[in-house]
C-alpha cells in the first residue's frame, strides 16, 4: 500500500467513524473552533487534571480531512501529559507546513499529504489549534 491509498482510507475511515466523537460530562476543558476557509466547525472536550488529559473528545461538522485530523488527534492525546501535547502540536504543524515524517506523531502521519494542498492545512490543524487554546484557559468549574 503506498502512502496516498494509506492516507485515504485512514481519512475516509475516520471520517466514516469518528472516534471520541461526543460530549465529555467531566470536562473541565472546553473550547469551540472554526475554521472559515471551509466552514469546519470543532468543540472539543477535554478531562484534565495534574497536568495530564485523561480524556478528550469532539463534537461538530465539517470536510473529512478536519473530521479525521479530530478523531486521530484525540486517539492519540489520551493519556498524555499537557507538556507532551506541545510537543506533538509543534510536531504536527511541522509536518503540515513542511511534510516528511515525524516519528513521535505515529499514525497521524498520515495526514502530513496534506501539505501539499495549503489550503487543506487550517482543516487539519483546527482540532489541534483548539486544544490548545483550551488546555491555556482557566479550568472551567461545572
Ligand atoms: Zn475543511
């Protein structure tokens, strides 16, 4: 299998399938993204607590590629640490922008063909761009 066949049916999959896909009742994170190059629209739940994300999911709509980078980002960000999440974020921006590989990012390298279409890349970092900003905002008391 070369890399485009991998890279579609990772996306479409995702896309078909979307994981953590749903509101998180213990979320002390919430953050909602838009994306108005295309319309994608992201909220994303987050679970934190001592710096680690114990959970996160998503909710919202938009083109396969931003539902997909969603679904993969949250496979791969349960369990990490906040200072971990920064890292993978860099990482992720780094293959989006410039390509290549970037070990640490796993399955999610899937995405870095999106590179070659700059107008696609705000699809795929919205998820991410929202974590972010979630995780830097004050705790959110239910
Ligand atoms: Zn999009």
């Amino acid at each position: 299998m070369n890399l485009n066949e991998l890279y579609q049916q990772v996306i479409l999959d995702h896309n078909k399938n979307p994981r953590h896909f749903s509101t998180l009742e213990n979320a002390n994170h919430i953050k909602e993204g838009y994306n108005p190059l295309c319309g994608d629209k992201v909220t994303v739940y987050i679970e934190e607590k001592d710096q680690v994300i114990q959970n996160i999911s998503f909710q919202g709509c938009g083109c396969a590629i931003s539902v997909a980078s969603a679904s993969l980002m949250t496979e791969a960000l349960i369990g990490k640490t906040v200072s971990e999440f920064k890292i993978l974020f860099d990482q992720f921006i780094q293959l989006l922008t410039q390509g290549g590989e970037q070990p640490d990012l796993k399955k999610l390298n899937v995405l870095g063909g999106v590179h070659e279409f700059p107008m696609r890349v705000k699809c795929a970092t919205l998820a991410w761009h929202t974590t972010k900003s979630a995780l830097e905002e004050d705790v959110h008391v239910n």
